[in-house]
C-alpha cells in the first residue's frame, strides 16, 4: 500500500484542443512527469462522451464539463495516489467551468476549473462566481484560463483595447 501525502499540488493547463491522438499522449506523458495531485485541464474540445481521451494511468477520477458542439471544455483529473472523497459535482454544459467540493487529506476544500470565453472574459467571471457564491468558502481554489489579460501588452493584437 502507498502512504498518502499530506500535501497536494495542483496544475492547471490550457491544452488548446485534445483531438490529436499525439497530443493527447504528450499531455499524459507531462501530466506523469508533474505527477501533481490534481490535474485541471481548459479548452479540451472535447464531447461528454469523449472522457476515455483524458485517461492518464493513475487517474482514475476523471470529471469533466463539455458541451455538445466540442467547443472550450475543462477537465479535472485526480491522482490516485490522494484521498480525495468528492461530494458534489457542478457542471456547465457549454463546458465552462466544473466545481467540486469535497475533503483532500480530511480538510474541505472546493475546487473550480474555469475556462472563460475570449470575448467579455472579466464579466463572464463576475457572474459566475456570483451564482456560485454560495459554493464558495475559505477554503475555495479557483484555477484556470481566464481570458483576462493585465495589461494592454499582454492582449493579441486581434484583440480590442478599450
């Protein structure tokens, strides 16, 4: 039997599209190397029904948030090697966010994987954490591609400046 790790580690990645069998494999490989203690992935481009695509060995737990045109997508991947107990599971079906709330080494936490659209990022955001205002506690991660650039330089140049 393993001896469980009191500390965890979290990546977080936007791996731009997970359809090409070649990436998918350089993406597990990193993930393995990492080997952090939970995985969260943004803009998958996956379908609900593709979950077998985000399989890494030692990752059992895989939960995901897709919607039906394989457009964003996010991903949440959880080491085996944790205990971590999942209670609750909220998804978004444009494949946005995830929340999930549960213990990690006896401690509440909640976890929330976000991929914010490219166009109106900062407002998109704003709602969603107030409707999920009630999910969100001390102990609340917040992790993912958020689409909001810090300054001027950090925008595409395709992108408005207002």
């Amino acid at each position: 039997m393993t001896a469980l790790s009191p500390h965890a580690s979290i990546i977080t990645l936007n791996v731009n599209r997970l359809n090409s069998p070649i990436k998918r494999h350089r993406v597990a490989k990193w993930i393995k190397e990492q080997d952090p203690t939970i995985c969260c992935l943004q803009e998958t481009h996956l379908s609900p029904k593709d979950k077998h695509m985000l399989r890494v060995k030692g990752w059992r737990t895989i939960l995901q948030a897709n919607s039906k045109q394989k457009k964003a997508g996010v991903g949440t991947l959880i080491s085996d090697k944790t205990d971590f107990k999942i209670r609750q599971v909220k998804r978004d079906i444009e494949g946005q966010y995830i929340m999930i709330k549960g213990t990690l080494h006896q401690e509440e936490i909640t976890l929330i994987n976000i991929y914010a659209p490219n166009t109106g990022a900062p407002k998109f955001i704003k709602q969603l954490l107030t409707n999920l205002k009630e999910d969100i506690e001390n102990n609340t991660i917040i992790v993912g591609d958020l689409n909001t650039p810090l300054t001027s330089m950090d925008r595409s140049s395709r992108q408005k400046i207002n």
